[in-house]
C-alpha cells in the first residue's frame, strides 16, 4: 500500500522527516527528453523555504534540491528522478518537553494512537517540512508542461489572512511577488503586516485561504466519476499539511445560487472554439476540464505549535499544560502557496499525460 504516493502516470512519492538528515521525493513516469533547468528548480524551492521574513518560521535552511538520479546532460531520461533536500538547521532540542506529551492541534496524538511510536522531533512526517519535496516536484511538473503544454501558466496567491480578505476590484497580479504575503492587493498586504506583528508577538497564530489558478489548460483533461480532475485536485490540496477545506470554482457558495446564476452560458468564439460567460464551475465540467481557467482554493488552519499555554495529556494518561517551543510560522498559510502551485502542476501534467495516453488526438469538433 503506497501511502506516500500520489500521481498516476507521473507519480510522486516524498519521504523524509522534519529532523532527519534529509528528505525528498522520487518522482517516475516523468517523459524523457525534458530540459531540466537546476536552478528553475531551485527558484521554486526558494519561494517556499522559511526564513525569508519575520512573518515565517526563522528557521534557516537553504533549501538546496540535488538531482541524483533520472537526468542526463540536462534532460530527463525516462527513469524515475531522485530529488533529495538535505536538512541543515535543526534544532531537534527544542523539542524534548513534548516527548511524552501530545501537541493540541497537532497530529502528535493520532500518530501515536495509530503506529504506537511517533517522532516528536518537529512532528516528523506530519510537519509542513514535508512540503519541500513536493515543490521539487513540482518543479519537474512545470518543467515538463513547458514542453508538453507550454500555455498553461499556473499561479497561486493568498485571498484571506483570518478575518481579512483581499479586495478583488484591487487585484493586481504584479503585486503578488512584492510582498511576503503573495497578495494580489496591496492595501490588503499593508493591513495583514500589521495584524500578523501583533499575532506573532503575542505567540498566537492564524488561519488563511489560497487561491491558485491555472490558465491556458486544455479542454478534456480528466474523466467522468472516478477519474475526475476536480477529484485529483481536491485530493492533492487536502493532503497538504494544515489545510481543512477545498473548493473548486465557485465551490461551497454554489449552494447560495440559483441554476439560472449558476450555469455558465455557452457561446461560440471568433476563433471557433467555445467560450462561456463566467467561471462558477471553475474550469472544470462533469470532472473533465473545460478550457477555461482552473480556480481551486483551500483554506490553511492557524498553525497549532503556540507560545500560549494548552491542556493536554501525557502518553500515560495524566492532565498536564503544554507550550510549544521553536521556531514556527504565525501563519503557515503563506509558504503554503508555492506548495498549492506544485500540486497542481503535478496534478495536470499527470492527467494530461493520461488524456493522451488513452485518448490522443480523438475528441469531438465543434462546427
């Protein structure tokens, strides 16, 4: 049973703990001839790696991917890509008061009720370091889609920090790189600093919703009921640590809309290719892509390792108080958009690669 994989065709696989030497993933089926850029790889891993601002984790780890398998004079050969990520600023002592004891919020007190051990060192498999390797991955994915289908761009941001939300009639993607908080509005960035500088002082955290969209996708990509590429996508968001909720397109609001404000009008385009009135469905019909662009969302908790005293147990049973020490993210929210954009590469490339596997160049004309 492989449940540290996900992916299809192009399968993914990360291994590694928060406070272990190293971690990684091992990806397979990527196509062979891929030109792999290190440093593109690299550029993504550095938007996801702690320490960039107070607003993050302090601690300092580079982040560094090495490729040490599946490439050959800069492409990929068609075997499997080894990408391991080597760990170098752990502080595994900030963790000896929470040996016997269970983190609330934390996974500390399922893992031991299912496996019976558990590594408490920074939480081991279930700690948000585990995200590094995914956007290795995802790095892989991007590089494949630039050859394969180079018009899909993919793009993640933040739209909500607690109680605050981006103001859409202000949305500016030129924003989104120009501040710590991937906002695509920054008056909303400017409010987020100061609210998120008293959280942190305070040792409290917070919650927050991504947004992530990929244009440019082509229509057919995914299949009816148990193939659906709204469910892959739902899936690959939902098993990033810390997020509790998923939408596609217009998502739980759907339920407060009539059919008639629902259903996305269909007309015929000058190019000859369909075009719709609006994007409630998200870009993706029946579980099979439409053309239009992709819009996921998910919601991200407050991170659960606070500076504010818990009650929580021991292993054997007994009442205690607990504050959690080390170096965390007041809102792990934020360095969760880069792992939102992996995911979703990985996830179109993988059907993608299955559309042409069974379907190839078949599929219905219009006019």
């Amino acid at each position: 049973m492989s449940i540290n994989s996900f992916g299809h065709l192009f399968r993914v696989t990360t291994w590694g703990e928060s406070h272990g030497p190293s971690l990684g993933a091992t990806v397979d089926g990527c196509p062979p001839g891929i030109d792999v850029d290190p440093e593109l790889l690299q550029y993504w891993l550095d938007q996801r790696k702690p320490g960039q601002s107070k607003y993050t984790t302090q601690r300092r780890e580079a982040d560094e991917v090495e490729i040490l398998s599946g490439v050959f004079e800069g492409k990929t050969t068609g075997t499997p890509v080894q990408l391991m990520i080597r760990n170098t600023d752990q502080r595994s002592k900030d963790y000896g008061d929470i040996a016997e004891k269970f983190r609330p919020g934390h996974a500390d007190i399922t893992y031991w009720l299912k496996y019976g051990i558990r590594d408490y060192r920074g939480g081991g498999r279930s700690s948000a370091r585990e995200t590094a390797a995914r956007v290795a991955a995802g790095g892989l994915a991007r590089a494949a889609l630039a050859t394969l289908a180079p018009e899909v761009q993919i793009r993640g941001y933040m739209t909500r920090i607690g109680p605050h939300g981006i103001d859409r009639e202000r949305f500016d993607a030129a924003q989104i790189s120009e501040n710590p908080f991937f906002c695509p509005d920054a008056d909303a960035a400017d409010s987020w600093a100061d609210y998120l500088d008293g959280l942190r002082k305070s040792g409290n955290s917070v919650g927050a919703v991504i947004e992530v969209v990929a244009k440019g996708v082509p229509a057919g990509l995914g299949a009816p009921v148990y193939g659906k590429l709204d469910t892959d996508l739902a899936a690959a968001m939902m098993s990033i640590n810390a997020v509790k909720g998923v939408e596609i397109g217009e998502g739980m609001n759907a339920a407060c809309l009539t059919g008639e404000e629902n259903a996305d009008e269909i007309f015929l385009g000058n190019d000859g290719k369909p075009m719709f009135s609006s994007n409630h469905a998200g870009g993706i019909l029946g579980g099979i892509s439409s053309g239009q662009d992709i819009v996921v969302r998910f919601a991200v908790k407050p991170t659960s390792s606070i500076l504010k005293t818990r009650q929580t147990i021991t292993k054997s049973g007994e009442a205690t108080e607990i504050i959690t020490k080390g170096r965390h993210d007041p809102c792990v929210g934020i360095r969760a958009v880069p792992v939102g954009e992996a995911m979703m590469a990985c996830v179109i490339l993988d059907h993608l690669l299955l559309h042409r596997g069974q379907v190839g160049d078949a599929g219905g004309k219009i006019g």
